[in-house]
C-alpha cells in the first residue's frame, strides 16, 4: 500500500522544508506547491490524502482554494496555516469548508495530530460516515433527512458545532453521531451539563487543578476538558456557563490548551468542542449575557435540531422504535400502540419533544394490561394548544376531568417542574435556580405533585 500524501501549498522554503521533514517522520510522501495555481493544476493530476495551504499565497488567498477543494474535491480534508492570534482568519476558514487550522509559529506536536486525524478521515467514506448515522437517527421526513445529511458533513471537519433546538429534541444524540462520524470516534465523548456544575467548582471540573491550589485541593485532578484528549467535548446548555468561565473557553478554543487551577504552565491539548442549548444565543448576546467573541467561536456551524410538532409524520415511526426498545428492557411480549391511541399522539403537541414521548410511551407500558395500548394508557392529561396569537395554556383532556382553577395550576406548575428538572437531568439544585425558587421549596412541590 502506498504511503498518504499530502500537498502543502506555501510560499516560505524554511516552512516547506520544516513540514516535510515532519511529515516524512510519520512515513508520508509530500508534494510541495508555491502558488494557488500549482496547487490546483495538482490536484487536477494526481490523488492526494490531504491539503495544507497557507493563507496567504503570491497570487491569491488561502480561502479561495478552500473554496475551490471544497466545491471539486469535497472528500479531501483541507486545513489551513494562519498567523498567530488571527482567529478571524481561522473561523472564516473552517466556515468555508476547512478541517481544521494551525497557528503560525507552527506547533510540531499540534501539526502531527492535525495531520493524523486529517489522513485517518480522508480513509473513511461517505458511505460509511452514513452507516454509522442513519441507523441511530430515526424519521423519513425532509427535515430529518436533511439533519442526518448535515451530520454527516460536519462530522468530517473539526470546526466547533453549535446545536439549537428546543429541549428533549435530542441534541446529545446529535453531538454523539457527530463524534462517532468523525475522525475523532476512536477518542472519548465527555458531555458536560453546564448549568448542573456548581459556579465555583466549575472552573476545577473543566480545567482541572493542582494539589493545594486551593482548600480541599488535596490530590491532582484532570479537568473534563483533560479527560475529553483526543475526542469531543460536548458542553450542553452552555448558555448557563458565567461570564468569567466564557472568557477562559475562548482562550482554551484559540490557544488549543488549558491552564489548571494552580499550574504555571499551560498544558496543550486536542479536543473539539460541541456545543448546545434550548435558549437563543443571539438574543443573549443581545442583551449582554452571553459574550459576543465565544458565540461567533463556537458557532462556526450550527446545526438546528426541529421540534417533534415539526415533523409529526414521524411520530408512528419513532414510537414503534421506542416501544420495541422498551419492550426489550422490560423483557417479555411488547403491546403495540392501537390506531386510537396514535391518532391522539399525531395530534399532541409534544411541549417536551421526543424525551416527552419515550417518557409517555414508558408510563403506558406500565398502565397497558392487554396486548394493544389505549388513549387512556397514554394519559396525556395536559394537551398544548397554541396559536400565533395567544400564547399556550395547558387544557384538560380527561372525560369529566375538573376544570378548576387549582387543578389547572397544579399543572402548569408539574409542566414546569418537569422540564426543568428534564433540562438539568434531575438535579433537583440546577433545576430550583432555573425555576427560579429555593431548593427547599422546589422539593416540597415535587413532594405535593407526587413527581417522584
């Protein structure tokens, strides 16, 4: 088999000669090119593993054969060398299409992983990426087909990914298949809830610290960050993180390395960072609450991950699978749904999304005593009724259900305490500061709601 090659496309002798002594070390062939138009009479030639291009060239920029590899060769990873501290450069670069960038003055060490990573998914296929994926991500819909498709795409560079939707539409499952689509699936996945870490254990959880860095401190500890060496960092809500903690994610995310609490010297380290959350970024920058600079890094690529009222023809489909999954977990024979009782799922809006689905479907395995599942097993007690002009309120749906007042606030209230406590994965002092009340509070509502 022959060895990987790989073209680097600069002007600078001294940074030709220095890249391809590196990379003849780890046994591949490169093939030098000094202008834009010699790199692409190249690439017209001959099969290469790989681009590396300076950003700037004697007849043109960097970006224009990004661009241009991006449109003819869209299996060759192309990454790009810019100057030092110019994270402009580096984002315009990856949203046009690059796998990943190095900095100028050129870390050897950061070059060799860049390069192993890039030539290990030049090795991959399509066909293969798309292998891995469909099966885990279920809906014939346009705009499920259209995700997995995306999926694919930006699990073939490195760029940060930023993933929007509402809660319980799955956006962990997304950051997963993005991670296992890449070149980095051999590497650890290491999500991270940031509005579940207390503030002031948050810098040691993602940074890690030094012994007797601070009270308490009384061995070494890896940060998530540390932990996720080699794979993906998914830090969901990350909305929730402080201001202080945004500042140092950006600098881990430009300088590709971290400082722990009480070391001197900063550690590099090779992660890619997912991102997600429910809120609006944008309106959070707006407003000062979510710094500007880490929302343009982080959002290089986003990904919007539809609600299930959204793309309701899939509602038969995905139940059928969560049912033969549950069935499986519970052992023995599986009820399936009756054609009354997916009626009324197709026309239930869904306020918590699929999670709310799986979380009806598993109550109605319990409730279900024949072989076939009823509306009144799903006991969908509050249904969501919207309009553009009114905003939702929760009604009963129970034949000679009361209609009280109280009886309606007790369910707005469960609504709420339930997503809060979905969104922060049941951590019950998360989801009191997101609800707004004193933990105390929260756990004797959750003890008059019967919720546990």
């Amino acid at each position: 088999m022959s060895q990987p090659t790989v073209l680097v496309v600069d002007d600078e002798p001294d940074l030709l000669e220095l890249v391809g002594l590196t990379l003849d070390r780890m046994k591949l062939t490169t093939v030098p090119a000094g202008t834009l138009a010699t790199a692409r009479r190249l690439l017209g030639e001959r099969h290469f593993d790989l681009c590396l291009t300076d950003m700037r060239l004697p007849d043109g920029d960097g970006l224009d054969l990004v661009a241009w590899i991006e449109q003819r060769h869209p299996q060759l990873p192309v990454a790009v060398i810019t100057a030092h501290g110019n994270v402009e450069s580096a984002v315009r670069a990856l949203k046009a299409g690059a796998f990943d960038f190095v900095s100028k003055p050129l870390d050897l060490a950061v070059l060799r992983r860049l390069v192993s990573s890039a030539i290990r998914l030049a090795n991959d296929t399509d066909n293969d990426a798309t292998a891995r994926l469909g099966p885990r991500l279920l809906g014939a819909s346009a705009s499920m087909q259209a995700l997995r498709t995306l999926i694919a795409r930006v699990a073939r560079s490195q760029a940060p990914v930023h993933i929007a939707g509402e809660s319980g539409t799955g956006k962990e499952l997304v950051a997963r298949l993005i991670h296992e689509g890449g070149a980095r699936r051999d590497g650890p996945f290491v999500p991270v809830n940031c509005g579940a870490i207390p503030t002031e254990l948050m810098e040691s959880e993602l940074f890690g610290h030094k012994r007797g860095s601070f009270t308490g401190a009384v061995a070494d500890k890896r940060g998530l960050l540390q932990s996720a060496e080699g794979g993906t960092l998914f830090l969901d809500e990350v909305a929730d993180l402080p201001l202080h903690m945004q500042v140092k994610l950006l600098r881990v995310i430009q300088e590709k390395s971290v400082r722990p609490i009480g070391e001197q010297r900063e550690q590099p380290i090779d992660v890619r960072v997912l991102s997600a959350t429910h809120k609006n970024l944008a309106e959070l920058v707006a407003s000062g609450r979510f710094r500007e600079d880490l929302f343009y890094r982080i959002n290089v690529i986003e990904i919007r991950v539809p609600a299930l009222r959204e793309h309701a023809q899939d509602i038969h489909e995905l139940a059928e699978a969560m049912l033969r999954r549950l069935g499986r977990r519970l052992g023995g024979t599986c009820p399936v749904l009756s054609s009354d009782a997916l009626a009324v799922l197709a026309n239930y809006a869904f306020p918590g999304n699929v999670r709310e689905l799986e979380n009806i479907l598993e109550r109605a395995l319990t409730l279900c005593t024949g072989t076939e599942i009823s509306p009144d097993d799903l006991q969908l007690r509050a249904a969501v009724v919207t309009s553009a002009a009114e905003p939702a309120v929760a009604v009963d749906t129970q034949p000679g259900a009361s209609t009280a007042l109280g009886d309606q606030l007790e369910h707005i209230e469960r609504d709420a305490i339930l997503k809060a406590l979905e969104q922060t994965r049941y951590n019950k002092t998360a989801a009191a500061r997101l609800l707004g009340m004193t933990f105390r509070a929260l756990r004797y509502k959750v003890k008059k709601l019967g919720i546990e």
